[in-house]
C-alpha cells in the first residue's frame, strides 16, 4: 500500500498531473514512488484500488469554468474516473474523489496519475493518492 499526499496548492496545466510531494504511508514492494512526481508504479501483478480525493478550484487569472481531474494509467484517463466540478468564482474549492481497479499483469509495470482532464487550468490543494494492492 502507499499513500501520497500534496498539501501546496499546485496549478495543474491542461493534460498534465498533479505531483506528489509526500510519502504519508508507504508498506510492502508493489508499488514505488519518487517524490515530487506525477505517478506511481505499480510494480506487482494483481488488482489494485487506486482512489484520489481532493479540493479543486479555478486558479486566479483564468476565466472561470469546469475543472475537472482524472486517474489515468499510463498517460490516458481511465473511462469511468473524471471528477468534474463548475466554480463559481476563481480560488473557490470544491471537493471531489473516485476510485477504480486496476489490474496489472505478468511481469509488466503500470504507472497512474492524475491528470487535468479539462479544457482550463486546475488548482489542487490537499490532493491523496491510494493505491492498495487487494488480491494478486
């Protein structure tokens, strides 16, 4: 299991990833991260739940509209995962969080992130990743 966290308030750039700068839990071999980046690894074969919650807003100096976040597996958004939220006003937070399996097979790694999935640039503050290893 490990669980990464970001307590700065960060401006995510359209279709790139949040970073991770803490470790907070970090327990067995199946998944690695270095920190300051984008992703995990999943190191394993077996079934992951890999959940992220976190508080998104519009960031000061962008037109305000939808932010939204998503998981992805290496580089592309996993259908099913994007958290959407529309702001009224720059700098004003809204929680929102998801979750998905994923499997990872034979020998080979996966890598998850967490992506600006939208069409402006997104703020996350207080942003944590989970990814447990559940049967494999």
């Amino acid at each position: 299991m490990i669980e990464l966290v970001n307590t700065t308030p960060v401006t995510v750039p359209v279709g790139q990833s949040v970073p991770f700068t803490n470790e907070a839990v970090k327990s067995g071999c199946a998944e690695r991260h270095r920190s300051g980046s984008v992703q995990i690894t999943l190191m394993k074969p077996g079934r992951y739940l890999v959940t992220f919650s976190g508080n998104i807003s519009v960031p000061t100096g962008t037109a305000v509209g939808e932010v939204s976040v998503g998981i992805a597996r290496d580089g592309e958004i996993m259908p099913g995962t994007i958290m959407r939220a529309t702001p009224a006003a720059v700098d004003q937070y809204f929680n929102v969080s998801g979750q998905t399996y994923v499997d990872v097979c034979g020998a080979c790694c996966e890598r998850i992130s967490v992506k600006n999935a939208g069409t402006i640039p997104v703020q996350v503050n207080d942003a944590n990743i989970t990814a447990v290893r559940v049967c494999g």
